[in-house]
C-alpha cells in the first residue's frame, strides 16, 4: 500500500538529493563492488544464469537446427546464437529486478535509504553490477557458440560493435528488470510476473526464426518488437549481409533510449517511495 | 535546558482509510532513551520510518537535532543510525565487508578502521571474515548494529532489536545496548517486550493503534495499576470455585482467570492484608492451593489495565 503522503515532487522544499554528481558515482562503484561480491559467493546462481542459455543453444541447434532455415546463405548456428545472446542479456533483467526485490525484503534498502547518500547509486549499482555479470555470461556463450560450430563472420570490429550492442541493450532493459523489482518487491513475485511478460517478447521476435515464416498479423508485432531490432541490428554487426545494420540500428537506439527514459524514471519513483 | 533530540507532534500517517499513526506526539530529551512499546501493528515502525526519512508523513511535523525530517531530510541522515525489525545485512558478505560498505557509504574518514573498531567492540572480530550467512541470529543483531554506529550516529533508532532471539542472545544485546546510552547516544528503542523497556528505557511511550496511550517512566506507569498484584495458582478444575470464593472478598476488583493454565490474578490494593483475606476465602470454599504470591506490577499488567485487552496485536502493517 502506499501512503496518501504529499509527493517529493509536490514539495519543492523538499531537500532529498544528496553530495554531487562525483559523490553519487563513488556511491554506485561502491555498490556494484558489493553486488558482484555477492553475486560471486551465490555460485549457483551464476551456473544458472549461464546454464539455461547452453541448454537454449543446445536445443535449437541440434533439435530444431535442421527443420529452420535461415535466410539467405546462412547457417542457422549463426543466426540462433547471435539470437541467443540478445535473448539471453534480455533474461539476465529479472535478475536485476530480484536482486532488488530481495534487498528490499530484507530491509537493506530502508538502510540505504536512511544513509545521506544519492537516491539513484541503489539502482546504478544494480544495474552496473548486471552489466558487469552479462560480460561474463556473454563471454561464457560465445565459447560455448564457437564449440557447437558459430562464427562471426564480419570481420573484428563488427564482432565487437555487435557484443557492444548486446551489452547495451541488457543494461537499458534491466531497468524494466529494476521496475519489476521495485514494483512487486518479492523476488518470487518478480519472477512469476517476468515471465509472461518477456517470453512473447523473446519468441514472438527474429530471434530464433526468420519473420517471413511467421503468419501476417503475428509478423505486425514482430517487426517492431524491440528485440527484433535489436538482433537484426547485431546480426547485420557480427555476420553482415543479408542482415542490415541500418536503419535497424536507428531503431534499436531509440527502442533503448525510450525503455530506460520510462522505466529508469518509474524505478527511481518507486526506489523514493519503497 | 537543551532542546530535545527527538520531538514527534501530531503526526498522522494514513494509508487510505487506515492510519497507521493517528496524532502521535512524543519527545525525546538528548541522551535519553524512549522505549516505544505497543503490541505488533500498533504503528511503532511506522513512526521509527518517519523519524529516520523513509517515510512522510501525512501530516504533523517531527524533528531530530532540531531538524525536519521531510524538509532536512539529508541533515537528518547524517545525524541517525538505524537498526531495522530486520537484521539488514547482506549474508552473502563477511562481517567486515559489511561495516565496510556502509562505512564506504558515509565515506567516514577510515572506513577500514572504523569496521576493525566496531567488529572488535561487538564481539565478531573472531568471525570478521566469515560470511554472515554463517552468524547466529544473536551474531546478525550485533552486526546490524554495529553497521548502524558506522558514522557515531547522536540519534540511534532500534527497531525491535531482540524480536526473534533466544533468552540469553537477548540478554546480551541488552548489555550492548546499554553500553551504547551510557556513551550519551539518544536512542528510541520500539519493543514489544515490556521487561525490554523495563530494563532498557528511561521513559516509555505505550503505543497502540496508532496512538499513544501512555507516556511515563516504567515506576509511573507501573503506579496507574495500582498497589501490588495477587497472583494464584489452582488446579484448573477449581480455578470457577477459586474466582467465585475472591469475588467475595475482592468486590469489583478486576479478576483474571486463565482456566487451562489454574491462574488467577488480581489487583491487591492493600497488599499482605488482601493476601490474607483471599488465602482465608479460599480456603473456607475448599479450594486447594498450588500457590499464592504477591508481586509488583509489570508493564504486562499496565498494558491491561491501559486497553482492556492483552498485548496480542494483528500482524504489524507491511512497510
């Protein structure tokens, strides 16, 4: 429940900001070093985050591989696995969101929060330490791709462009990953609500099947599905034609850019009044 | 005189219908503690959440040092410590690193000291670098409040520090405790346990939905029963002979009975005298005696005597 209190923003005497820019940046360092601290001594919880994308891959390339056709001449391994990075950093938000649910349950986050510190290091903090674990578990896929036959066939600096671009876009989309956290406060909760929300962003897109074989209405939601954008703008990176880096590229900056302006600022909202 | 560290005034905090806090007003002299005691859902985390800036609200004002707590909210943070209903600490790191943290977020001037010197006065150096998953639930409260001194808060608020422990746990966080006020700390303590604030505060604020319902030091309150209270035990069978037998003599005293357990209790104004004629009703209707003693009220008994009803309260109202 929340209560009928006056808003921060309603009040502009209000002093709620605290230090500077430098102190809050100090702040969120300090933060993502405890997040990847505790995340280092959950180690099953790093062996799942990096499991369930080897199954994926395991999965559509060896029983699904044969039956989907890529298009153009490409192989289908190249064309799942630059999908399965998308999917996979796309996955890693409800982690966001359940790292906060939990410090929220335990009452870490009312601790934060009486601290004269800035208001937004909590979530920085999340989110960067996120970024940091999705270098990893990104690294992890593109070893375990190569194995089962992946290559980036666009030369270096569109295998890197295109890993940037996958890491961007995990960060921009766990801020939806903050909001749920900070929406349904209970790492059980956050989880249960994730899923039906980001599986039919993940399957409804080009991520595991080429758009034309989908039926008409169906292709409509696919073609603007941020993650359609997203892995087209990757593949066109990291594998080069057919696949176009523009405009797909265009649209998946702007996709980015609105995903952390709305969510970002309700997080930041919901961070002020947990 | 110095100002109050504390002053609470009027303050409502509503959800919807609901008010968690229905006009509280209480103060807190410098170097004092408050025990805020009142059963579960009585509105005393929320007050502790509006004092430490969690929480606005609806109306009234409060201050701590002199300063408001909704529009001094960042002055007021440097000044508090807080120790939530919940050992906030991150179980996935070690003792040290938790201090650490919350030293590295005051940005204190030697936070790698500061954690040696807190760790060292809490009794956990041994365990300093064990991961505090591994720390007994006595252990957890010590940490958290250990990480709650970090910046020598003048201000330290307690949020039922002792709920959950075992007997001897709490007796020594209650040594801790002390020694922390004996320092000159302001302290608000919440509790539901009155031989807590009995033990632990200088004055006591009763809190029960919403409101206060009593303010004074323990020996006051205790005074608001009423002389001395009678306790008596019988074998459950007669406990309706034994209260039948007291009524006789005890007129329209206030007469307890708890049927399962063979007690009964009552107020004995004029103490051994009353012990007599109860004794002597007791005995001429034939009821035999397991014992029968007379004590000085507790905290218990002025919970009673204030809301008619024992301090079993609803579950407290999620924060």
């Amino acid at each position: 429940m929340t209560p009928t209190t006056t808003t921060t923003a309603a009040r502009p005497d209000v002093e709620t900001e605290e230090g500077g820019f430098g102190l809050a940046v100090q702040d969120s360092l300090t933060l993502v070093r405890r997040n990847l601290t505790s995340l280092r001594r959950q180690p099953q919880l790093l062996v799942f985050t990096a499991i369930q994308p080897i199954i994926f891959i395991l999965l559509f390339r060896f029983v699904f591989g044969g039956a989907i056709q890529a298009p153009g001449n490409i192989d289908y391994v190249n064309y799942l696995l630059t999908g399965i990075f998308v999917q996979t950093t796309t996955f890693s938000a409800i982690q966001t969101g359940i790292g906060l649910a939990d410090d929220l349950n335990k009452g870490i986050v009312d601790r934060f929060k009486s601290i004269p510190m800035s208001r937004g290091a909590v979530l920085a903090g999340r989110v960067g330490a996120d970024a940091i674990r999705n270098v990893f578990v990104v690294a992890i896929m593109v070893v375990v791709g190569y194995a089962v036959g992946f290559e980036f066939t666009n030369g270096v600096l569109g295998a890197v462009l295109a890993l940037l671009l996958i890491l961007a876009f995990g960060s921009a989309f766990s801020t939806f990953g903050a909001f749920l956290g900070l929406r349904f406060k209970n790492p059980e909760t956050v989880q249960a609500a994730a899923f039906p929300m980001i599986f039919p962003l993940v399957f409804a897109s080009s991520i595991f099947v080429p758009v034309q074989t989908l039926p008409g209405w169906l292709q409509a939601f696919v073609k603007v599905n941020p993650l359609t954008l997203v892995t087209d703008t990757v593949r066109g990176l990291a594998l080069g034609q057919p696949f176009e880096v523009w405009p797909n590229l265009g649209w998946a900056l702007l996709w980015m850019t609105a995903i952390v302006a709305v969510f970002g600022t309700i997080s930041v909202r919901l961070y002020r009044k947990a | 005189m110095t100002d109050p560290a504390i002053v609470v005034e009027d303050v409502v905090v509503a959800y919807g219908e609901t008010k968690a806090l229905d006009g509280v007003s209480f103060e807190v002299p410098q170097g004092t503690v408050l025990g805020l005691l009142g059963p579960n859902g009585a509105g005393k985390t929320t007050a502790v959440r509006v004092l430490t800036t969690l929480l606005q609200p609806t109306s009234g004002t409060a201050t701590v040092l002199g300063r408001d707590v909704v529009t001094k909210a960042s002055a007021v943070r440097r000044t508090i410590g807080l120790a939530g209903q919940y050992a906030a600490v991150d179980e996935n790191l070690t003792g040290r690193e938790n201090i650490r943290l919350f030293g590295d977020l005051y940005h204190v001037k030697n936070p790698k000291q500061r954690a040696i010197d807190l760790l060292e006065r809490f009794d956990l150096t041994d365990a300093a670098d064990r991961s505090a998953r591994t720390y007994s639930g006595g252990m957890r409260r010590r940490l958290d409040l250990a990480a709650s001194l970090v910046n020598e808060p003048q201000v330290l608020f307690l949020d039922e520090p002792t709920t959950g422990l075992d007997p001897r746990s709490r007796l020594a966080l209650w040594d801790v405790i002390e020694d922390l006020v004996s320092g000159g700390t302001t302290l608000l303590l919440t509790t539901q346990y009155l031989e807590e604030a009995d033990r632990l505060a200088d004055t006591i604020a009763v809190i029960d939905h919403g409101k206060v319902i009593a303010q004074g030091t323990a020996a006051e309150l205790k005074a608001q029963v009423g002389g001395q209270v009678l306790d008596i035990r019988v074998r459950p069978a007669d406990v309706s002979r034994a209260a039948e037998a007291l009524r006789s003599v005890a007129g329209d005293e206030e007469l307890k009975t708890d049927e399962a357990a063979g007690s009964l209790s009552l107020s004995a104004p004029d103490g051994g005298a009353f012990l007599v004629r109860a004794a002597t009703a007791l005995q001429d209707a034939d009821v035999e005696l397991d014992e029968i003693s007379l004590r000085r009220p507790t905290l218990d008994d002025v919970f009673l005597t204030l809301t008619g009803s024992a301090m079993t309260g609803e579950p407290e109202e999620p924060a």
